[in-house]
C-alpha cells in the first residue's frame, strides 16, 4: 500500500515537471518567433496529452474553449464577406474626412470606439469590425498601421474591463455573484477605465507622436476620394450592414434575451449572423471556398494548442498552487488580499489565458471569505471581486498572447505584411499594463480601503 502511494506521489510530481517544462519551453519558442506560433503551440498541446498530463477526451472537451473558436470563425466569415463589398473601406474614408486625415485625431478616434465596441461587444468581435478600417484609413495616409493596431488591442481590453458582459473574466464573476449586475460593474469600474483610458491616450501619443506625421499632399488626397467609389457593391453593402447591425444588435441585447428565456450565447449569434449572411450572399461552392480560405485558420489553430496547454498546467494543479500560495501569505486581511488579487492576475493573464486563471481564483475568493467570517456577496468582499476583474482584463494587454484580441489584431496584421511581433508588442504593452495596475491598485484603495 505504501509502495503503491510512494508511486502515485512520484509520477504526480513527474507530472506537475512535466507540464511545467512543456509550457516554459512552448512559451519560450513563441517569444522567439523562430517557429509559427501555431504549430509550437500544437506541438505543446500534443506533448501535453502523449505524456498523458491530460487526456484526450478532457483537452477537447474541456480545455479547448469552443466557445471562443466557434465565436472568432463566425466574426471572421461576417468580416470577410462584409470587406468584400468595400464597406470598411467606405466607414473608414468617411470617418478620416471627419478628422481632415489628421492621424493623432484618428488614433483618439478608434481608440475611443474600440473601448466603447469593447464593453457592449466581445473583444474579438470588436477588433475583427475596427482592423480593416485601420488598415484602409493607414493606406490612404500612407502611415504605418502599427501605433493604431497596437492602440486597439490595448483598448480592446481596457473597454472591456468596464462593464459585465464586456470580457469573460467578468461574465465570470457575474455568473458566480449574482447580486453584481449590469450596473454594479458600470458603476464601480467605469470610473477607473475612463481614466485609464484617458492615460493611455497620452501615453501613446507621448510614444508615437513623431510617427504620426501626414505629408500635406497624402491629407489633400485624401478629402478629394470620393468614398462611394469604393463600393463594389450595393446589393451587398445593404444585406452585409443589415446582418452586421442584426448580430451587434443581438450581442447587446444577449442579458435581456436570457432573462425571457432565450438562450442564444455569443458564439450561436456569431454563427447565425455568418451562416445568414452566407445564405444571403454566396451563390456557388467556388465563392464559398474562397470565403473559407480567407478564415484566419493559423489563429483558430493557436488558440486550441494555447488552450490545451494552459489546461495541462490547470490539470497538475500549478494555478491553483500560485493562487492558494497568494492568498495565504495575506493572512485574510481584505486588503492586503484585494492587491495580492490585482496584481497575481495581472500577471498571469498577461502569460496565461485568464479564463482558467479566473475559474481557479473564484472559488478561492470565495473561501477567504468564509474563513474571515464574511458571506461571498457581502460588501467587504466585492473589493476582491473588483480587483480580480481589473487585474484579469487589464493584464491581458501584457504579453501579445495575455488575451484573444491580442493574438487576432497580430494574425490580421501579419496578413497585411504588418511586423506585429511578441518582442514589438511586449516593448509597449507590458509598460503601460504596469501604469493601468498602478491606476487600479490607487483607485481601490481611495474607493473602498
């Protein structure tokens, strides 16, 4: 008997060392970029289950977050058939006339919409809308699109950090805490998302001003295109707005729909509006491959590797150890907790998924609770709620692969011959990931400490 428990202890640990040197080693390949992220992260995935660190049937069925993939493939057939009919590139003319082509305006501009999209929309959802405009408004400009893609990915998950349906940390945390609503997010993290939001404008105008230089005869040109020109199609335009509108529509009105009973999640929105679309749109098998060609598959490919991957370190226990640990070295006092949290999530969302990171700490959030003698909903208690959430959202503008608007703005950017890098990304995210954990850390404790 004790042999035999000798031998259970012994290939656990194996295991934990295992996983953690399989994840280390895929992460340090994707930082050098030597090899496609999508294939260091598949072959991570594969060691994972060959190991047997987790098997089969729980990465496919567990771990891969379908409901993400089947979100991004559907987001990406609306996209791909809406940027056919020169829609984008239409919005995008018409909204850099409104700034006379001065691009600092424009920068503000499709930044503030990115956060704004972020916090009714999925992350993914709204970046998948804003890129294409970016990169017809830089082409006309003639500037490079970098400042502007990286404003949005930033932005992308500052806006979502604000409301509940905005980001899956916090649908999350609204799922396990039914007494903060809509309103509760809106009231008590708005307040710092403005600022933060306000804050990182002038930060990436004090870091990229000098790009952001127009030659007079590139604006000139610009506000004598004639936008209608760029519609290929009318026909198209008008059913693409429709279904587009259609599906945002149904993305806001997601809450009230559950609450009469319809049960229609992001995902199955996202594929209705592509599957209508394409009924609407396409005519043969030729037309309907080419739109299956344009799906960014070497993104869908990554997300599932990163997904398994993450999941092997969850499976060993390593999550819930670093949470655990965390925790008990704040004694259960609020808020020496309530900045463990912040900062422990901002961490590690910006080096992990935060789905499975913010599934380990719910729970225990909820057991430092009861152990200090407090009910989960109570007031004292919502302060750690909000921390999570900050440190979570916030965090995953540290690394290019912290969130999933991070990894589709980088795919989409490579598409177009952009340079958007995990070393590019890190030089600028991860500093101004510090000064909005900083902002946060002040805001909870002038607010609730």
């Amino acid at each position: 008997m004790q042999i035999l428990m000798f031998t259970e202890m012994a290939n656990s640990s194996l295991q934990v060392y295992g996983a953690l040197f399989i994840f280390l080693v895929t992460y340090a390949f994707i930082i050098s970029e030597k090899i496609s992220r999508a294939i260091v992260a598949l072959l991570g995935a594969l060691a994972m289950i060959m190991l047997g660190i987790v098997e089969l049937e729980s990465a496919l069925f567990e771990y891969v977050e379908w409901g993400t993939i089947v979100l991004l493939i559907g987001m990406m057939i609306l996209v791909t058939i809406a940027n056919q009919s020169g829609l984008f590139e239409y919005i995008a003319i018409r909204a850099a006339k409104r700034t006379k082509g001065d691009p600092i305006k424009i920068l503000i501009l499709l930044s503030c919409l990115t956060a704004f999209g972020s916090a009714f929309l999925d992350n993914v959802t709204t970046v998948l809308l804003i890129v294409p405009i970016t990169f017809s408004i830089t082409k006309v400009l003639k500037i490079k699109p970098f400042p502007f893609l990286l404003a949005e990915v930033l932005f992308a998950n500052i806006g979502g950090t604000a409301t509940l349906i905005g980001d899956p940390p916090n649908i999350m945390i609204g799922a396990a805490n039914p007494h903060l609503t809509f309103n509760a997010f809106l009231w008590n993290l708005a307040p710092i998302i403005v600022l933060i939001t306000v804050v990182t404008i002038g930060i990436l105008y004090f870091l990229f001003r000098k790009q952001l230089h127009v030659e007079p005869e590139n604006q000139q040109k610009l506000m004598e295109i004639d936008e209608n020109s760029y519609i290929i199609s009318r026909k198209l335009v008008l059913r693409s707005s429709i279904v587009l509108i259609s599906t945002i529509a149904l993305f806001i009105l997601h809450p009230l729909l559950s609450q009469i009973g319809i049960q229609l999640e992001a995902p199955a929105i996202a594929m209705l509006g592509a599957t209508v679309l394409m009924l609407l749109t396409i005519e043969n098998n030729h037309q309907l491959e080419e739109v299956f060609a344009r799906i960014e598959w070497t993104t869908i490919f990554f997300f599932a590797g990163l997904f398994i991957l993450v999941g092997g370190i969850q499976e060993v226990g390593i999550i819930r150890y670093l949470a655990e640990q965390t925790i008990t070295l704040t004694g259960g006092d609020i808020e020496t907790t309530a900045t463990a949290v912040l900062w422990l999530s901002g961490i590690a969302s910006a080096t992990i998924d935060n789905i499975p990171f913010v599934a380990t700490m719910i729970p225990l959030i909820n057991d430092v609770a009861t152990g200090i003698g407090l009910s989960p909903d109570s007031p004292q208690v919502d302060v750690l709620w909000w921390s999570l959430s900050l440190g979570a959202c916030l965090g995953g503008n540290g690394t290019l692969i912290g969130a999933s608007a991070n990894v589709i703005v980088a795919g989409l950017a490579t598409r177009q011959g952009e340079k958007f890098t995990y070393g590019r990304f890190l030089l600028y995210g991860a500093p101004i990931t510090i000064v909005t954990l900083i902002l946060s850390q002040l805001y909870l404790w002038i607010r609730y400490y």
